[in-house]
C-alpha cells in the first residue's frame, strides 16, 4: 500500500507539473518575442491565461488526496477479529479489536491440524467495536479460522494456528467460493 501511494503521489506530482509546464512553454513560445512588461493589465492578462492550467492541476491533485485519504479511512475503520485462550473457562474467545463491526461472522475449526476440510461450520452474531463473544463449544482445538464482512462488503478473514494469528482480506472470487462451500453444508446436512 505505501509503495503503490508514493507512485501514485509522484505521478500526480509529475502529470501537475507537466500542465503547468507545458502552458508555460505555450506561452513563451508563442511571445518570445516581447519584451517583459511593465504593466499591470499584461500581468493580469497572464495570469488569466495561466488560471486553467493551475485549476486543472489542483483539481487532479485534490481528486489524489480526496482518494487516497478515503482508502485510508477504510482501512482504519475495517473490523479486526482476534482469537484469544481464555484461562477461566478454557475455551476460545472471538474479540473484534478493529474500529468497524464485523458482519456476518462464520467461525470453522479443526480439533486434528492433519483432517481434510472443517470440522465445523457455525454463523454468529455481528461484533461492534471491542465486543467479544465466549466460543462455548470450543476444546482447545488445532485451528480455528473466521470469515466475516464489515459494513462496505469487503471481505476478510482471521485465522489461529498454533497460537499465531492471521489476519487477511480475501478477494471477491475466493469469498463466492467460501459462500457456496457454505450453503453446500449447511444444506447437504
């Protein structure tokens, strides 16, 4: 993200500076001839010419940053679930420590790391901000991993192996996969 930004940044910069430059060499071209003036009608006769070009230039800028800023809220306000051990009742806690609720949330786990597919497959409510719920059926088992949305569709997951933690966007094509795996079981049971 920060490398695409900063190209993104120097070719805004460059294709600014471009205009302002090209309408200047336009204009010095086309009176190479005359003489500097000392006249305040010509100045303000040259800044009217030069008023698009800096309009055009701030507009391509400002469209930049209004992007660019906004993809950065996104990420700040995206929801992040977190897997944690609970000593007291010795099963997992889902926790979203993003800013942003997480949707739709479906948690899978397998109790053998080696099992083919998952042993289980369970819808659960939304998490706001710092909410938590208490995995009840959980065993201490090999690997969990949740898929959830927030409130732009966007679509990511979280995932604990071995007490590391994962944390992930997927994309659109992977999640109608995820989905259709989804209603095969719950349906097919």
């Amino acid at each position: 993200m920060k490398r695409r930004l900063t190209t993104w940044l120097i070719i805004t910069i460059v294709l600014c500076s471009l205009i302002l430059i090209c309408s200047l060499l336009v204009f010095i071209f086309n009176f190479r001839y005359s003489f500097i003036s000392n006249e305040t009608s010509d100045w303000g006769s040259f800044s009217d010419y030069l008023n698009p070009f800096v309009s055009l230039a701030n507009l391509i800028l400002i469209a930049f940053i209004t992007y660019f800023v906004n993809k950065t809220n996104l990420l700040v306000e995206k929801p992040t679930i977190v897997f944690a051990w609970d000593n007291d009742n010795k099963k997992y806690r889902i926790k979203n420590i993003g800013k942003g609720a997480a949707l739709n949330i479906v948690l899978k786990h397998k109790e053998k790391r080696d099992s083919e597919g998952w042993d289980s497959n369970v819808l659960c409510y939304s998490l706001g901000q710092n909410d938590e719920i208490l995995i009840k059926w959980s065993k201490g088992e090999d690997e969990w991993i949740a898929y959830y949305d927030d409130i732009f569709d966007n679509h990511y997951f979280s995932n604990i192996r071995d007490d590391y933690v994962k944390i992930g966007k997927i994309n659109n094509k992977e999640y109608k996969i995820l989905k259709q795996e989804e209603k095969e079981r719950i349906y097919n049971k």
